[in-house]
C-alpha cells in the first residue's frame, strides 16, 4: 500500500532537512489542551447544532470540547553538505479506550464527572517537519476520538456515547514487517433501506479505495439473517511505511460515523546485537529500483572463499553506541567514517531508538500539533507555563496577534488561553506562543461547510426585448456561486448582456434586454450543490385564426387546404416537403384578404408531404400534414393458376410470389386456417417487401396441403385472397396384414388400403415374406396385385414367418407396412381320448377326458366342448374360450333332458375331430343331506366392541344346493342391519360397523326338501360403560375423606370390572387419580393436605375400558385446621383482544411476465381477523389465478404466470370485531408477449391490436413519470 504523498519531500523522494535549535538532539513537544465550542449562533439560541452533512452536531453547553494529543518522535536525514540539525518530527500516539492521558513523569488524572461529551483530537505526521518560523501548511493527517477536559481532570468520566451507525468499530492493532492483518468496521441495516456507503482513509484525506491492489483489499459482505453489513480492509505483507492512523467514514442520507484507529508495523527481530552494523547499512544495488533496501548478504558466512582478504587489524568499535552519543548533524560524518553507505536505512532505524526526552524550563504543557474546528465555530488553544511570571506572545503566521471580539486572552492559574470566536478561512493558519526564549507552534485546520442551495432557478418563457431575473437562495451569506448557461460560464464583465446581484442569501441573473439568442440551459453551482432550469425566449407570434389542418384523403379525390391569418393583407409562401410550390393546371393557389387557400382537383400519390405556408415577414409558419391512402388489393391474375390451385412434388421448395398494391404500403399476413405465418419461420415464412408478398416453403411436406389465406390492411381499407397449395407424396405405409387362415405349407393374408394416398390413385402392392428369425426379406410378386388379399405358398411346417406390404402409386413407392404378426404353417391334432361322465345335477353335467394321443408340431392350446340335446343335431359350444384343464362342467341345463357330450382338441393350426360320449346323458341331481359344520371359536360366545366389524364365515354340505335362513331371537333378520351372503357351500354374516342392538343368539337353518340342519350361534356386542349415578361426599375428617356412590344405569352389555377415582384442587382443577381397578363403590381417601379443598370423581370400567364420563361431587370437601382461615384472592382476566395491526406491510414488487409471483406482509389481531385481498379496490374472489394463504398471522397472494394486465394496486384488509387495517403495494409486470408471439399464438390480429395499443399506453404513462421525477 502507497505511503500518503508528503508535500515537504524533495522531488527525489528525499525529505526536506530541517533545523532544530537545539543540537543536542530532539527537544520533546509538549502535550496541549484543545477546546473546541460550538458557533456562537447556536450557543445563544440555546439550541443543540443541528445534524447536517451527514456529520455529527457538536454538543452544547459551558463545557467545551477538548482533544489531548500524544506525542512522537522521529529523525529526518539531512541531504546538505553541510550537517546541520534536525528537527524531531511529530509522531501519533492513539489514546485507549479508557478516557485518560498519561503524562510524562506522572500518573493519569480522574476523568471529569460532568457527563458532557468530550472528544480527542489524534495528529499524525510521518516524516514530516517545518523549521519554527514557517509560515505554511503541513500535509498532517487527523482523526477525532475520546478525551477529557483539562480543567475537571479531577472529575469522572461517563462512558462514551454510542455510535449512531457503527455497532462494531475496527480496533488498533500491531503488525510484524511482511505480516497481515484486517480491520473490520460493522453496521447494522435494520433501519436502513440502502446499503451505506463507508470510506477508508490513512491519515487526513487519503482515500484508500483508489489504492487497492495486491497489498491492499476491500471486502463488503451482508449477513440477510442478522442484517448487518460488514466491511472489511485487508493488509498483505505490510511495510513500515504502512504505519499511521486511519479513519473509517459511514455515511448513509444525513447520518454519519467515523472512527479512527492505528497500525503500528514492527521489525522483525534479530536474533543477535553482535552483528557488523558496517555490512549491515550497505545498499544491495545503488541507483537501482530497489535502492535503500538494506542487504545483510555480507552477514553471511562463506564456505569456499577464493582469495583469502586481508585480515583487518582495526579493533572492533561499537557504531550504535557512538550515533547514540552522537548530534543529529554528526551522522552522515559517522557513517563515512565507518564505511556505512545506506544512511536512508540507518535513520530509519534510529528513528526507532526511545529517545530521553528533556522537560521544557518554559512550559509545562504546550500545544498540540494541530487543531481542527468548524467554520463560524469557537476554539481555545491552551498552553501551561511552567513560570507564571514570563511573558507570553502569540503569533498568526509570524505576526503578533493583539487583543480583539476575535482573539480573546484569558489566564487561568498558569494555563494561557487564546480564544478565537467565529473562525473563518482567514483562521486556517499555523499558530505560535513565544514563552521567553522558548517556542512552541500549531496549525489550525478551518473546516468549510458546503454552500447548499436552498432554493433553486425555476424556468422562465417569455418572448424577445422582455427583462429576464433568474433567482437562487443559498445557505449562507457571502457564498460564491458561479452561473452557467449550456454548460459554459456565464461572462459578466462591464460590455455583457448579463448582469448578476446578491441579497443576503439570494442572488440574481438579469438579462435586460432578451434576444432569441438567450435560449438555454441555465444553472447556478455552489459547493454543495447545482440548480438548472431553462430559458426559452420565442419571437412574438402572429395571430392565427384558422391553422392548416391535417388531412388524410384518398387517392384521385380533390385536396383543399386553407387557413386565416391577420394582418390579411400579408402574402406568403407555399411549401411541400420543404419545395416551393408554384400553380399549375392542376393546383390554384388563392388569396383573398385573410384567407389563404391551395386547391388541387386530383390529387396523386406524390401530393403526400409536409405543407407549409410562410407568411412574408413574419418567423411563424403554419403546417400541416397530407397523408394519401390507398386500398390495398392482391393480384392473384398474375399466377395463371387454374383455380388459384399450386401442385408441388413433397420435399421440393416452394416460392410463390403475388403481386400487391395500396398506399400506405399495407400490412400483410399469411393464415393457413386460424394460424398465423411468420416471417421469422423456419421452414414457413412469409415476405413482404416493395410491391409484392411471397409465401416460401424450404421444404414441402403434406402437412403443407391446405388454403392459404392473405389479408392486406391499411387506413383506407381491408383486402383478402385465397391461394390453395396441394402437395402430392408418395403413398403411407398400409398397416400391418392379417393372416387369418395358415395351414400345413401356406396361409391367407388380406390388408387394408393406406389411409393416405399421396395426393395420387394406389396402382397396386408389392408383397414380401421372410422368416422371423432371418433378416432378409423375399419379394413374392413381380406384377402389382390390384387387390387386397394374397395366398402365400410353399412354406416349411413348423418354422414361423413373417409377411409385409408395400403401396404404389404415380409418385413412387411407400415405405414397408409393420410386419405381420409371426405365423407358423402347421397341422392339427388327433382327437381327445377317454371321455366319460364326472358328475350331474339339475342344471350341469360335469365331464373329463385324457389328453389327444398325437399332438404334433403346433402344440396343444386347449379344449372346446360342444354339448347337443338327444333327438337334435344343433350343436351348443359350453366353452366360448378353450380350457387347458381335462375337466368341465356344463351350466345352464334343463333338468330332466338328455344330452350328448363331445370335446376338441384346439392348437394354433385349428380344431381336431372331436371325441363324443357313447350314451346320452339325464340331468337330474341326487339328493344329500345338509349338515352345518360350526367353526370351533364361534360354539362360545363371539364378543366385540362397538364399531368393530364383524365377518363371520358357517361352511355347510348338501345337495342340491340348501337353503339358508338366519333368525334373530325367533326374528329374521333385517338386511338393513345385518349382511347375509349364501354359497353352494358356506354362509357369510357381515356388520360393518357394529353395535349393541346386533348382540344375540341368530339361528342359522340349512334345508335340502325335507332334510333339515340349524344351528346357534351367540353374539355379544360390548361398549363403554356409562358414569356412576352419584357421587356423595358422606364424612370429612381430620385429612381424609369418604366417598360413597352407586353402580351406573348403563355397563355396556359386560359387567364392571372397577372404578377409578380422581380428586382435584379447587384452585388449579387439575385432577390426580388416587386409585383404579376399585371394585367396591365405597372408599375412604387419605393423606389430602390441610387448608386445600377438594372436588371427586369416579369413572366406572368394564371389559372396553373406562366410560367416558365420570360424575363429579357436587360439593366440596374442605381439609380445615383448627383456628386457621385461609382468604382466597380473586384475580380478574387479562384481555388480549387486539384490533388488527400490520407489523410487516407490503412493499412495491416487481414481476416477470409468466414467471409466479407472491405478496407478503403479517397481521396481528385478537381475536383471528378476517383477510380480504383486493386488486385496484376491487375484492378478488373465486378467480383461479390468485391463491390466498393465511399462516401464524403471515398473509400471503400468489399470482400464477402474471401479465401485464395483472399489474396495479393491491391491497391486504385485516377485520376483526376491534376494527380493521389494510397496506397496499404496487405491482408491475415487466416483460410480456411481442407481436410475432401472439401471431404464433394464433390470436386474432383485433385483439392483438388492442393488445400492442395498451402496451404502449402503459410505457407512455412510465415514460412521462420518469421525465416528470426527473424535472423534480
């Protein structure tokens, strides 16, 4: 990092040498007391300064600021020839945290206990020095801190006050030579809506941020959970010359911080004194770039040494010990005694050595080095003499400064103050006090406030030879400003137009005599500020009592523009497009008195222009535009199309060029049906340019058949034509063939047609054949097949194949059709074998059979069985789908007929002869007796609880199928309540949800004619049961109690099995169980703290649980102690109802067109408040395309895929019985769909008209508020 630019450095990089007027070495600067008070304006109004410039207003009162500074000591080389002495610069010495000053040879004294604010002023002055009686400025830097005021030094402080934007300022710190370190600055963005803007500096006004670079960086980082903003300075690698105050600055709107701070750089210690300080102080490379750096090289100890040097017989001497001893003017003698050429390098490190500072035989306390205060403000310079009885002067850059209203000299004790009242520019000076034959200086930095203006120039119209007073008020009296007129000053000498004034605070433009020339920007700048408005000054206008109108005719109509105009014997001009117009045959030209006119009979398209008419003498000119129209039209003669009708091969490109004419050039769009063509297409898009629209087509498809539709528009009308486009292509694919028949060695294959026939008549088919495990297909016709059927032959048995078509027409041959499903020539087989009777009933015969003896190649599939009635040849299939089972039953029998029964064998080549039974077959059943087999848990009680399901399953036996019949308690029963399904072999009972009415024992009867089977089956449905009847306190003594109650009304339909007792306190009713699982219904509870009173409860429990209610005592027992009374306090209820309130609004949002967007804010109110969005003051109901939520107070609006049209007001209504509240916000939707979208879209060119209309509107409305804000 750069050191701070020095103005007392010589243009070699060398610092100025300067004379101490002591030789002996540095004298010690003295520490001085600073006081600085507030202008004298805001102390006798009483009033605390008022914050401006972002910078913290001084406070107020009898007690004055004061600043304590530190000392430093620092050499300076001499660059003379002649040494002379040096003066000991100023170095900074940062106070602690810890109000108090350390004095040499003292103790710190008590802070003052008067709690006002006091402030510490902190110089630094690296390498830098002026002689004493020097009259100019140092380049010093400052920075304010903490301190206290000499006079109370006796007294306490009170702790610092808070920073109003820093929470967390960068400390001091200490660095090693080539280390780093990082000075991080806090501030918290709670109530800040930007972020704030912060300032590093070194010393007085270095900017840091334009030093960055590889040994200097600045960070910025945002915490969004905490919501501070963290600010960060990195040093890498330092150097020494690093060393210095800095200051870190926030500034945010009228707000301001500052903070200074210090970095001390250390050398890198040695690890031995014994070193040559002779080859330690010689340059590495003199006049080099890196000349001055110090080169130890000559340290080290070589190994192999070529020539042995001569040993030197000097005695060792000690050179730190002599340049300690030594005067400033006696080093560079020393060094060149000694060989030490690197004197830069050795003051360096003398500067270091603490040096034994001599008191002052004058003063026992001097000034500080510099001092800084306010313009128009108050401050003292003190100073303690040793001796009161010297004589004291004080000096102003040189001259002596007498006693004044503005030098004020007071003595307090020894202390010697000067008070200058109402410092102004002229004060910045450097400042001296002569004590006997001792001296001690400072300098006084006079801080300009920038001149604000106040109100600025406002615009001014006026017409030529008028007076013109441009008029701005500044912030102070005296101020300079400087006017400006287009950006360049204003002249104002004795021969200028332009005169200017000041008032006060107000100053004044004036141009007598204003001419057209004056027209401009004006502007007025200060120092704090600019103001700008602008003049314009207009000829004085002609009186005008009918203007040209604009006019808009259609073409071959007669045109007639006219105007009056007074005076009306004034002739003028006629002018189109800027051409004088001269009369023809076609075009008159008439004046009569005040009337002006131009008639022309026919007008043509190049009558269209600007027209002008210019009075003779006159600047003012009239206008007018005239716009000729034309209807569009479209020549489609020029095609020579039969019918408008072009034919084009698929995959050729397409350009189909029409002729238009109409003026204004209209706007033309291609449609195909409802969509739109675009320009911007790919592969379809449309041209138009000049005189003629083109449709192109890079490469035609089918798709492209169709009526094109072309719609010219313009002012004077409408113009539509229709183009019909036929693309002709080879034929589709015919979709997969059907084999429906196959047999031993060939099959039958049929095909339909492909449903598009490339704009051309089918010629015929091609066929191919391959087997499916083979990839090489064989064509099995030469000649087209006109139809759609084929017979493929001379097949292999057993090996599948796979067969495929091919369409044909003018154009060329279509792409294959999908294969055919696999198919395999193949044979049936021999006919079932051992076909008997399995059983009959009334209704079914059941047969079975053995498996064919030869199956063959193509497998077995299954069996169909056909069943006939004897007497008949009409054969029924029982089995629409075959069976793989040797095993059937045929349903649906007439009892008491005879059947005959036969079965086939099914494969993939058909079916085989079929297998009939020898005899006939009688359908009638043989008759067995039912009998009910009872599960073994349903012979006990079968018990469950109340809404449990039931499902319970009796198998039973008999033939023909039984009938079933349950019966409740000698009921039957009802289907509404209970489920019955019956089986040939099993009953089913089903409650779904169960209750108490369903219990019982249901009697189930099975019956086969006369054969009967029952049987009992008992169900219990249990539920809770109810509460005891009553509960009775019947005796209370010492800490017991007896509790008596009766058995409840209602056990749930199973016995009680217990009670459970509960006791509550009165005062919190939160109840304990004393004891459960009770079986008797009377109990004596014990061990009940004395001074409670008691309240009891008894619940009843059976098999389900305990019942859901529990009855309580209606009195209380009271647990009392003799002689003690106990007073219950009453409290009353804290009410928290709330009317609504926002704790977070809503904030302005902006949304992208299409994307999701949401509203937030949060609401608190008691009871819960009724949220009512609403868009524009309008409430939004049942609309889909809003979502409202509601979570812990947080409101939220979410909008889907928003458009323009969903931007405006929105605002949120919390109601509740309290009252209500509502925020709103604005919302814009930026972004949205251009003219080519919404054509690609298909929508109506209407409503995208009205669509592009609206648009513009809305940019218009944003455009002229952002013009507005800017004249603001």
């Amino acid at each position: 990092m750069p050191e701070p630019t020095k103005k007392d450095e010589m243009p070699n990089g060398q610092p100025e040498e300067s004379v101490a007027p002591d030789s002996n070495g540095a004298p010690t600067v003295p520490e001085i007391s600073l006081e600085v008070s507030p202008p004298p304006e805001s102390v006798a109004e009483g009033k605390e300064p008022v914050e401006t410039d972002g910078k913290k207003p001084e406070p107020t009162g009898p007690e004055p600021l004061q600043a304590v500074v530190g000392q430093e000591q620092n050499l300076v080389k001499n660059i003379s020839s002649q040494p002379e002495p040096s003066v000991v610069g100023l170095n900074e010495q940062v106070a602690p945290s810890n109000p108090a000053v350390k004095e040499e040879g003292s103790g710190s004294p008590p802070p003052p206990e008067n709690g006002n604010t006091v402030k510490k002023l902190s110089i630094d002055l690296p390498n830098d020095s002026t002689p004493v009686a020097t009259t100019g400025r140092k380049d010093s830097v400052w920075s304010l801190g903490e301190g206290q005021v000499p006079e109370d030094v006796d007294k306490p402080i009170d702790n610092p006050p808070l920073s109003t934007l820093l929470i967390e300022s960068p400390q001091s710190g200490t660095v090693t030579v080539g280390g780093d370190i990082t000075f991080v600055a806090k501030v918290e963005a709670k109530d800040l809506l930007r972020k704030p803007t912060v300032k590093w500096f070194k010393g007085k006004w270095m900017d840091l941020a334009s030093k960055t670079g590889k040994h200097l960086q600045l960070k910025e980082t945002f915490d969004r959970q905490t919501k501070i903003h963290t600010f960060e300075m990195h040093i890498i690698k330092a150097k020494d010359n690093y060393a210095g105050n800095y200051r870190c600055e926030v500034t945010y709107k009228d707000k301001f911080d500052s903070c200074s701070f210090d970095l001390e750089v250390k050398e890198v210690e040695t690890g031995s004194h014994a070193i040559d300080i002779r080859s330690a102080f010689k340059r590495s490379s003199e006049g080099q770039e890196d000349a001055g750096e110090l080169d130890f090289s000559g340290l080290l100890k070589h190994r192999n040494q070529r020539e042995h040097k001569q040993q030197d017989d000097t005695p060792e001497v000690d050179v730190w010990d002599i340049l300690k001893n030594a005067r400033p003017d006696q080093y560079e003698k020393i060094a060149f005694t000694y060989g030490i050429t690197d004197l830069r390098g050795l003051l360096k490190r003398m500067k270091k050595i603490p040096k034994e500072e001599k008191k002052s035989a004058a003063f026992a306390k001097r000034l500080d080095p510099a001092y800084q205060v306010d313009k128009g403000g108050k401050i003292r310079l003190i100073v303690d003499l040793a001796d009161p009885t010297v004589d004291l002067k004080w000096y102003k850059n040189g001259q002596e400064i007498r006693p004044s209203p503005k030098y004020i000299f007071e003595h307090k004790g020894t202390q010697r103050i000067m008070v200058i009242n109402n410092c102004t520019s002229n004060d910045d000076a450097a400042y001296s006090v002569v004590a006997g034959e001792e001296k001690c200086t400072t300098e006084l930095f006079v801080k300009e406030l920038p001149i604000k203006i106040v109100k600025g120039i406002e615009p001014v119209k006026t017409t030529v030879n008028e007076r013109i007073e441009l008029e701005c008020e500044v912030s102070e009296e005296g101020a300079q400003v400087k006017w400006m007129k287009n950006g360049v000053e204003v002249p104002t000498g004795v021969r200028s137009r332009y005169r200017v004034k000041c008032e006060g605070t107000k100053h004044y433009l004036v141009i007598d005599d204003a001419t057209k020339e004056d027209t401009g920007t004006y502007s007025v700048m200060a120092s704090g500020g600019t103001s700008e408005a602008h003049v314009q000054v207009d000829l004085k206008p002609l009186k005008v009592f009918q203007d040209l109108q604009d006019m808009t005719v259609m073409l071959g109509q007669p045109l007639k523009l006219h105007c009056e105009i007074f005076p009306g014997n004034v002739p003028g001009r006629w002018y189109r497009n800027g051409q004088l117009i001269q009369p023809s045959d076609r075009l008159n030209i008439i004046h009569r008195a005040k009337v002006h006119r131009l008639e022309i009979e026919t007008n043509s398209l190049h009558d269209a222009g600007d027209y002008i008419f210019v009075p003779e003498g006159y600047s003012q000119s009239l206008t007018a535009k005239i716009h000729i129209i034309d209807p569009p039209r479209v020549h489609l003669e020029s095609l020579n199309f039969p019918d408008n009708t072009v034919t084009v091969v698929a995959g050729n490109k397409l350009r189909l060029e029409i002729p238009i004419s109409g003026e204004p050039a209209p706007r033309v769009v291609w449609m195909k049906g409802e969509r739109v063509i675009l320009d911007s297409g790919h592969r379809v898009h449309a041209e138009t340019y000049g005189d003629q629209t083109s449709l192109t087509i890079e490469v035609t498809e089918r798709e492209d058949t169709g009526n094109y539709k072309i719609v010219l528009q313009n002012e004077a009308g409408e113009a539509t034509a229709s183009v019909k486009i036929k693309v002709v292509d080879i034929p589709d694919p015919p979709e997969a063939p059907l084999v429906p028949v196959v047999g031993g060695d060939w099959c039958s294959m049929t095909w339909e047609p492909p449903k598009y026939d490339g704009g051309s008549p089918i010629l015929g088919y091609f066929i191919e054949r391959k087997k499916k495990q083979s990839s090489r297909w064989m064509r099995l016709n030469f000649d087209l097949i006109k139809e759609t059927s084929f017979e493929p032959k001379k097949m292999i048995e057993g090996v599948p194949y796979e067969v495929r078509i091919f369409a044909v027409n003018a154009i060329g041959v279509s792409k294959p059709s999908e294969p055919s499903k696999a198919f395999t020539p193949l044979a049936v087989t021999s006919e079932p074998t051992m076909l008997v009777v399995d059983d009959v009933t009334d209704t079914t015969v059941t047969v079975k059979w053995r498996p064919p003896e030869t199956i063959g190649a193509a497998g077995l599939d299954g069996y169909l069985v056909e069943y006939c009635i004897e007497g008949s040849n009409d054969w029924v299939v029982s089995n629409k789908e075959v069976t793989e089972k040797t095993k059937y039953t045929i349903t649906g029998l007439t009892p008491g007929c005879k059947i005959l029964v036969r079965v086939k064998a099914i494969n993939k080549a058909g079916a085989s002869a079929p297998r009939t039974l020898q005899h006939s077959v009688l359908v009638k059943e043989v008759v067995e007796p039912p009998k009910i087999r009872v599960p073994r848990h349903l012979k006990q009680t079968y018990t469950r609880k109340v809404g449990e399901t039931v499902n319970l399953v009796v198998p039973f036996q008999g033939k023909p199928r039984p009938k079933v019949t349950w019966v409740k308690d000698g009921n039957p029963v009802e289907p509404s309540h209970v489920s019955i399904r019956n089986t040939d072999c099993d009953s089913i009972i089903f409650i779904r949800k169960a209750e108490r009415s369903h219990s019982g024992k249901y009697e189930m009867t099975v019956q086969v004619e006369n054969h009967v089977d029952t049987a009992i089956i008992d169900i219990q449905i249990v539920d809770l049961p109810g509460p005891p009847q009553s509960v009775i306190i019947e005796d209370v003594w010492g800490g017991n109690v007896n509790l008596v109650w009766t058995p409840p009304k209602d056990n749930g339909n199973a016995p009680i099995t217990g009670y459970t007792i509960q006791k509550a306190d009165k005062k919190t009713m939160e109840w304990f169980t004393c004891i459960d699982h009770y079986h008797r219904t009377c109990i004596t509870i014990t061990e009940l703290v004395v001074g409670n009173e008691y309240f009891f409860r008894v619940f009843s429990e059976n098999m389900c649980g305990l019942s859901e209610l529990a009855t309580q005592t209606k009195k209380s027992a009271l647990i009392v102690k003799e002689g003690l009374q106990m007073k219950i306090p009453e409290y009353s209820d804290h009410d928290f109802k709330e009317a609504p309130k926002f704790t977070q609004p809503l904030i302005n949002t902006f949304a992208v067109a299409g994307y999701n967007t949401t509203l937030n804010c949060s609401v608190r109110a008691n009871p819960r408040p009724k949220v009512i969005w609403m868009k524009n003051k309008m409430t939004i109901i049942g609309d889909p395309r809003y979502r409202m939520f509601s979570n812990q107070g947080v409101c939220t609006l979410e909008i889907r895929k928003p458009s323009p049209y969903d931007g405006g007001m929105y605002t949120c209504k919390a109601i509740n019985d309290l009252g209500e509240a509502q925020v709103e916000c604005k919302l814009e939707v930026k972004g949205g769909f251009t003219f080519y979208e919404l054509m690609q879209r298909g929508v109506p060119l209407h409503l995208i008209d009205k669509y592009m209309n609206e648009t513009k509107i809305v940019e218009q409305d944003k455009l002229n508020g952002t013009h507005c804000n800017k004249k603001l």
